[in-house]
C-alpha cells in the first residue's frame, strides 16, 4: 500500500491548526475553519465553547486564493 502524502498544514498568527492545503488528484485544495459567534457576524470571543461558537468551514481550490 502506497503512503499519501501529508497536507501541509498551516499555523494562523495565533497558533492554531485550523487550515490546510492538501493536493487531492492534482488539485491543490485549500481549507480552513473559523470560529464565528452565533450570529455568524463576529468572530467568537471563546471558540472552544460550543455554547457561543458556530464554526465555519471554507473549502476551495488553493488558486482561487
């Protein structure tokens, strides 16, 4: 069995590991999550709780950036 290939995961400035850009059938694919307040307007002021936090997933061809 082949091993794949890690996706390069990126840190944002605050540490996290909330995005990545792997390549999947030639395509480099970009990801990322944020973590927005309820109201989807801000970001949350606490994103390891789920009470106040809704997360958003973007995913998108890495060219599109």
């Amino acid at each position: 069995m082949a091993k794949a290939p890690r996706p390069r995961i990126d840190r944002t400035d605050y540490g996290e590991h909330n995005c990545a850009i792997p390549t999947v059938g030639g395509l480099s694919i970009s990801w990322k999550i944020d973590y927005y307040d309820p109201a989807l307007i801000f970001l949350s002021d606490d994103p390891a709780n789920p009470e106040i936090t809704s997360r958003v997933l973007t995913i998108m061809l890495a060219s599109e950036y």
